[in-house]
C-alpha cells in the first residue's frame, strides 16, 4: 500500500548534529508505487570518520554512567517511541511498501526491546568465584567494549534497530549506525528521537549505499565491534576485513528454514503457519519459511490448499527494483504452480510464487532469495524429514507441524538450526529470548535476550587477596 506521507532529506546524524554528505544525495524510491520518497546523503569514508571521532570521544563519560542510569534512558527513549508510533509506523509503510498493522507491530516491539534492555538495568550481572589460593577472591565483572558499528537490514527496520542501539548503548558502549540504504527515513527519525536524551555523539548514524559507507566503517581502528545483520555473502566480508584486525565481530545472517508437515498435523493451521511463514512481509525475513517439507501421505492434499491459499495472499511488494529483478532472474527454469511474475501494479510487486521438483541440492534450494518465494519437498518420514533439513548451508530457523510430542521431541533434538518452533511458523522471536543460528546463518553470538550482553560486553576478572594479619 502506498502512503502520502512527507519526508525532507535526510542527513546523517553525527556528534548531535544533523550533517550533510560531501558527495551529495540519492533517491529513496517507495517501493509500493516507485515514486520518489526522499533523497539520502549518500555517505563515505569522510562522514565515517567523523561520525567514528564523535562515537570515541562520547564514549568516556557514556561509559562512566551506571548501568542503572543508562537503563533509565533506554526506558525513556522507548517511552517516547511509544508515543510517536504510529508516526514511525507511516513512515516504515513508506519505505518498505509493508502494510501498516504490521508496521504498528514492529513499532511496539522497537518498543518492548527498550522496555525489556532497560530492565537489565538493575541486572547487569557479573559473577565470583573461588580460588585454590587462600584467602583470594574472583569477580568477572562486564566492561563495555568500546564503540560498536551496527549495521542493519531493511526489513524489520524499527526491530533492528532497537535489537542493536537499545543493548549497545546500555552496556556503555557508543555506537555508529548505519542503517540499509533501503530504510534511511526510519533510521533518522529513530536516531533524532534517540538524541532526545542521549549526550552528544553516543549515538550517530551515517546514511549511504553499502558498499561506499560500509567498507570504511568496518575498517575503522576507532571500531572496537562490528555488528551486522543481513546477508551471509555480505557478512562474510564483514568477518574478514574487521578479522585482520583482530575486531569483535558479531553476525546474524542469512536462513533456507524449513517447515516441515507430518501426516498427524492439522493441515488447515499447517496452511495458515506455512502462508504467514513463507510470504509474510514479502518474504524479506531471514526467519522465512522457504522450504516447506511434506509427508509423502498428505503432500498432495497440502500442495492443492496451499497454492490456493497463496493465489489470494497479499504479501507487500519487494524492497526495490532491483530485488524484484534478482528474484525473477533466479527462478527462471523452475517448476512453479504459481506465482513468478510480476504483479501488474506500479511498484516492485512479485505474485506469491510457489516451487516443486527443485532438487535438495539445486541452486534455489540453497540460496537465499529474500522474497515471497518457497519451495515444496515430498519426504516419506520424519527422518527423512530431518535429513532434507539438515542438508542446507544454513541453520537458523526451523518448524514442525505434528501432533506428536515424540516427534518433536526427536526434530528438536536433531534438527540443526539457532530456533526450533513445534506447531507454530519459522519465525516468532521475543525480546527476552536470544536469536541467532548456526552454520552460514551467523557466527555464534546471539541478539536480543540477556545473550545480547555477551555481544556489547567483555569480561574482566578481578582478583582480590586479602591478608589476614592486617584485620
């Protein structure tokens, strides 16, 4: 759906101030009409620098506030986006083309994730522990680790952003942002909210295309952690240049995730879980269900109600033009029972498109697509199931539809991916529960969840000996 809402230009917002880029602007397009929304500094190494010295020179005094106070900020800032929701919420419609519930949605749980960081506030644990010395003691205390560079996709933007900005900054680091040149406006308006109550320079954000804002960022000595979330090509790029010098690096990549159909499962909700699963938000969820894996016993009779279902389903266009181009280029050759083109509508549309016969091992079954597009296998059982499963490049979501604790138990437990849901979709994260996955879909590290602490924190041990003599 388009939307009529105005927008200035954006800027980047560096020290507290609004800055523009030396080398100008680009258009944001409205993926939903392709009209022009706004233009974007268009960013380099010149405003990373500078955005970088404000972040090194804010961070002393940030990281000298209690963890107690730098909650209480949090809290305030995500009382204000609360407030302003539906605002942020038109102007995610106008970015991103995505319906506007869904929008409100992602507003209140921007929200929620300050709420619940900010309660960490009073929980910022460290811990002791005992020593073969006599009369030694050891505390490992949490340290902030400096200033972070955070780097988001467009697709969930207010989440992301909260998932990044809201921990960083309670643990006492200062931060960078550098928002998808797909989503600046949210970005901006996040980062002004965000300069309401922060001092100047703890949180900047830099505008610009990837690759010319990215790569300086990533390279900066002044960057002590480098977080990303996007795609697996993109993040492995990331690991090697802020690798060679020796960086923290913490990434939440990309998903193949599968749903899988046993022949005991509700075939109604298994529709209605694998519809919102595979196409909601275009698909563009790194938690999408682009490979649904049916028992061979009700394939059939799934296949015929899901691809009536997804005829009808309204999924939002595609982030850009180019996006749609990529998906359309991809699938060229395929068996599809439909979907596949184009809708005919201004804007960058793709009709909900669903595969058969694509071999486990073919290019799309093993490529993420980031569009409204899944897969259809037949298995003959549930460990053939978890083998189809399994043989992905990528481990980070994963549902079953059964209504046997036995079998999902067994999924579960031998089901190689970061998240596991039983009878429900491929995607549901909280903001007390730690996400992330395993193989290419990232490095280890988990967001959101009081996991999100190990990632904007280090350790330090502090050994205590006491002497006797001297009480």
């Amino acid at each position: 759906m388009a939307t009529t809402v105005a927008l200035e230009d954006v800027w980047n917002l560096i020290g507290g101030e609004r800055v523009p880029a030396r080398a100008g602007t680009f258009e944001k397009l409205r993926p939903a009409d392709g009209t022009l929304l706004c233009h974007v500094a268009s960013s380099g190494s010149e405003e990373v620098a500078a955005a970088v010295s404000a972040a090194v020179a804010a961070r002393p005094a940030w990281a000298a506030r209690t963890p107690v106070e730098r909650g209480e900020v949090i809290r305030e800032i995500a009382l204000a986006l609360r407030v302003r929701r539906g605002e942020a919420a038109e102007i995610v419609v106008a970015e991103t083309g995505k319906p506007l519930p869904l929008a409100l949605g992602e507003s209140d749980a921007a929200v929620e994730m300050g709420f619940f960081v900010a309660g960490e506030g009073r929980r910022l644990y460290g811990r002791t522990t005992t020593s073969s010395m006599p009369n030694r003691t050891v505390m490992a205390t949490r340290r902030p680790v400096g200033v972070a560079a955070l780097i988001v996709s467009f697709n969930t933007p207010l989440p992301n952003y909260a998932w990044k900005v809201f921990p960083a900054l309670f643990c006492g680091n200062t931060a960078v942002l550098k928002p998808s040149e797909h989503t600046p406006a949210s970005a901006a308006f996040f980062g002004e909210l965000c300069q309401e109550f922060l001092p100047a320079g703890v949180l900047n954000v830099v505008h610009g295309l990837g690759s010319e804002a990215g790569p300086p960022l990533v390279d900066s000595p002044g960057v002590d952690l480098v977080s990303f979330t996007g795609s697996t090509e993109t993040g492995r790029l990331i690991n090697e240049r802020a690798g060679r010098r020796l960086a923290k690096v913490a990434l939440e990549l990309g998903g193949k995730n599968a749903l899988v159909v046993c022949d005991d499962a509700d075939l109604e909700r298994a529709v209605e879980w694998s519809l919102a699963s595979a196409f909601s938000n275009a698909g563009q969820r790194c938690a999408s269900a682009s490979r649904l894996v049916v028992f061979d016993s009700v394939y059939d009779d799934f296949r015929d109600r899901f691809v009536e279902s997804a005829r009808s389903y309204e999924t939002g266009p595609v982030i850009s033009e180019a996006s749609l181009e990529r998906i359309l280029g991809a699938l060229a050759g395929a068996r599809v029972l439909t979907g596949g083109t184009r809708l005919d509508r201004p804007g960058s549309w793709l009709a909900p498109t669903v595969l058969e016969d694509v071999a486990p091992d073919a290019r799309l079954s093993c490529t993420e697509l980031f569009g409204p597009v899944t897969i259809l296998y037949r298995v003959r059982d549930l460990e053939e199931a978890i083998a189809l499963v399994n043989d992905s490049p990528y481990g980070l979501t994963s549902a079953i539809q059964t209504a046997s604790l036995h079998r999902a138990m067994r999924f579960a437990d031998a089901v190689e991916a970061g998240v596991v849901v039983v009878n429900g979709g491929t995607h549901g994260s909280e903001p007390q529960m730690g996400f992330g996955g395993v193989k290419q879909s990232g490095t280890g590290w988990r967001e959101a969840g009081v996991e999100a602490l190990d990632v904007y924190t280090d350790w330090k041990y502090v050994n205590l000996i006491a002497d006797p003599a001297q009480t």
